[in-house]
C-alpha cells in the first residue's frame, strides 16, 4: 500500500516454481542488502511454498520482520513477527503504524 516507500515492495507468489525459488531469493536479499525487510504473507501456513520462502529468508536474514495478515496459525522463528488478523485496509493501516510506517 501506500506506506511502503515506492518501487521497496516485490510479490512472490505461491505459484513460483520451486526451481525458481532460490533466484528469487538472492534477488532479493541482494536488493534488501542494507536495507529493512518486511516480509508480509496471508494464511502463509496453507502454502507451502510460502512456509519455505519465509524460513529460507529468516535463515539469510533474521532482522527479517514477518508480517502475518491473515491467520497466525503458523509462526515463524522470527525476531520480530505481527499478525493482523485480517488484510482489511484497516488492519493494514495498524500494522503499518505498529511497524512505524505511517509517520504516526
């Protein structure tokens, strides 16, 4: 949303093929490098793929922030982790503000 600096966010889907993962990733921890990283999942505990992403980026770096705006079901082993219960405007306005990204 509007809270994340322009051009700072990257989607990986679900639907990366595994054999792609490993590219995607070195993409962007080399784009992160020096930078915070917040990673933000939906449900992340139904995909898999989500699962691993986020392990394999903690494991690389974990100053990571995990963002969960849907279900908490799963919780990563992450320094610093916010669920939001929900990806309504309104719980993403929270947790930006949480994170401190709103300027309030």
């Amino acid at each position: 949303g509007e809270w994340a600096p322009p051009g700072s966010t990257r989607v990986v889907g679900t639907g990366t093929p595994p054999d792609e993962l490993s590219s995607v990733l070195s993409a962007l921890l080399r784009e992160a490098d020096g930078r915070s990283l917040v990673l933000v999942v939906r449900d992340a505990h139904r995909h898999p793929t989500a699962v691993h992403f986020v392990r394999a980026v903690l494991a690389a770096r974990p100053d990571a922030v995990v963002l969960e705006m849907g279900l908490p079901v799963w919780r990563p082993a992450a320094a610093s982790y916010l669920a939001s219960y929900g990806a309504a405007r309104s719980n993403g306005r929270a947790a930006a503000e949480t994170l401190g990204l709103t300027g309030r």
